[in-house]
C-alpha cells in the first residue's frame, strides 16, 4: 500500500527535469557517483520493463551532455578515465549548431535523460497491475509505535497499520518522522524551471552551462532550469527567478527568444548534506526504512535506492557499499 498526502508522483519527482547523471560528476563524492552509477547499469532494462507492462514509454535515452565553459578540462577528463566514461572536447557548435558562441566545449555521450512526468505515470500504472492500493489524499500525521518497531500510522482517514514501513516522504521526511526524526538532515530546497516549445528536433542533447541546464524533449519541448533556493516549504514561484531562468535559456539558445513560453513552475529537493540520501533501517524502529535526501537526483538514483531497501528487508547481499547512506551517527 503506498500513501500519499497529495496526487500521487506530483512532488518534486514530476517537477525536476529528468537528467540521468549529476551535472559535473567529477564535482561529487564517490558516495554519490557510485549510487549513479549503478542506478544507470540498472535504467535501461528498467525503463523497458514499465514500457511493456504499462504501455507509457518513460522516453529513456542517451541524448549526450554538452558541457559549456566555465569547467576544468583536467579535473573531467581525469574523472571519466577512473570511470570508463566517454569524453570529448569539442567546438560547442559541432554539437549544437545553434548555439549563441561557438565555444570549447565538453561532449558527454553517453548521458541520458528520462521524461520524468512520464516515468511516473509508467511506475503508477505498473504498481496497479501489479496489486498495489494507492491512497491519494491521505496524509499521515502520527506514529504509533512499540518498544522496538512501527505498529501503526495515524492518517486523515485513520490508524492503518502494516509489517514494515518505507518513509520516501522527500522534503517533507524529517517533519513527518517527528521525534523519530534524530539527527536526520533533510531540507527543502527549491527549483524552479520555465518549459518552451520548439519544433522537435530543434535541440537533441542536454546543454549545461554555469548550472543551468536546457532539457530537449523528443515532442520539441525544452526544459530551462533549475534554481537553487533555501526557501523552506515554499513552492511560490518568483519573477525574479523566471527573468534569470530565461535570460540564460535565451543567451545559450537565441532561438528560444521565438519560442513561446508555456510554464513556469516550482519544486522543492530534499536537500541533504554532499547530496548524499539516507537509505537504511531506522536505529531505533526495526520495521521502519527510509529512502530519502536524494536532494537533485532521486530519479537518477531509483533503481538503486530501491534495490538497496529491498535487499535490506529480504537479508540480501548487497550489490554495492551502502555504508555511506547509513542513518546519520547520533547519541541515544
């Protein structure tokens, strides 16, 4: 049974942009790469697997990265040799021949994307055949426990209760653990990202410069983003972040001056230190796991996070270290 407070899949799951890959890998941990990177190993036939049981393609594929200065050339291509991953440099414009300047650039071939609204719709569907009960619009807001375990959530509609319990509540975790919350450090963090429609085909890989990324899709929309603002549990949007958001689209791209404009939206990250998320058995509740501070990429994470609850509640061996997503040290 999977609860949700609001629509199911339409936090901040549906509002990033679907990059399968941190932006500058080589400016991460190892803890954060090695969870990435295992998660891609895991993607594709994941992504094959809900097309067919679902019949909504999660449109996966690898469309590349091209990366725009300012980065150093040194410190990426020393990264993607430990890491056997393709790099190229290149004229911006040999990629992009739209591009406003037709600067040294770096390609990455290799990145891929997923259309996350429709990777999500794809999951709930798949959860459906598969048996799952879904509650929309029920929101927990207590826990009753024993002496060592979970034996019940108060919700809006009720005390239900289960044998174990996964908390992958994003922003929104520590609020919802209360004083079982510890020392977790989760925080909302929010993004805001504008969307454009051209015709398709008009830009066919990501472009990343200075943080700021445009997102092609295969229809011809693209995606501008993101923010990044500590602006606690705040979704407003702001017209001072939509003016930065296209100024830089528009000064990658110009064409995009032509193009019109169609959204403007917000979300809020489950922000955690390095980015690195907790996945783990809670230290004090036995039947309680947790999945969450992903902070900009839970949907590149997925597959491994889930592989790593799941072998934790069935006792089996790992496919990778998981002691760096532990629950944080705390004094009891």
């Amino acid at each position: 049974m999977l609860l949700e407070r609001g629509p199911a899949g339409q936090e901040s799951s549906w509002a990033g942009g679907g990059i399968l890959y941190p932006l500058l890998p080589w400016d991460y941990t190892e803890a954060v790469n090695q969870l990435v990177q295992r998660s891609l190993a895991l993607f594709p036939a994941w992504a094959e697997d809900l097309l067919a049981a679902s019949s909504i393609n999660p449109e996966y594929r690898q469309c590349g990265m091209l990366v725009l200065p300012p980065f150093s050339t040194a410190k990426a291509r020393a990264w993607c040799n430990a890491h056997a991953t393709p790099l190229e440099t290149t004229g911006a414009r040999e990629i992009v021949p739209k591009l406003a300047a037709n600067e040294d650039a770096l390609w990455l071939p290799d990145v891929a994307q997923a259309r996350n609204p429709r990777l999500l719709k794809a999951l709930r569907r798949r959860l459906k055949l598969l048996g799952v009960q879904i509650l929309e619009h029920t929101e927990v807001t207590g826990w009753r426990s024993g002496k060592s375990g979970v034996t019940g959530v108060q919700t809006n509609h009720g005390m239900l209760s289960a044998g174990r319990y996964i908390l992958t509540a994003g922003a929104w975790s520590r609020q919802l653990l209360g004083e079982h919350a510890l020392n977790l450090d989760i925080r909302p963090i929010r993004g805001q990202m504008l969307l454009f429609k051209t015709e398709p085909g008009t830009l066919r890989s990501i472009i990343l410069k200075n943080g700021i990324y445009l997102i092609p899709r295969l229809d011809g929309h693209i995606l501008a983003g993101s923010t990044l603002e500590d602006a606690g549990f705040d979704k407003t949007t702001t017209e001072e972040a939509k003016a930065m958001l296209y100024a830089q689209a528009t000064g990658i791209l110009p064409l995009l001056k032509d193009a019109p404009l169609l959204q403007h939206w917000s979300g809020l990250r489950p922000g955690s230190p390095d980015n690195i998320p907790t996945i783990d058995r809670h230290p004090q509740l036995d039947n309680l796991y947790i999945s969450s501070g992903h902070f900009r990429y839970g949907v590149t994470m997925a597959p491994a996070s889930a592989e790593i609850i799941t072998n934790l509640i069935l006792g089996r061996p790992q496919a990778m270290d998981i002691a760096p997503y532990r629950w944080p040290t705390f004094q009891k």
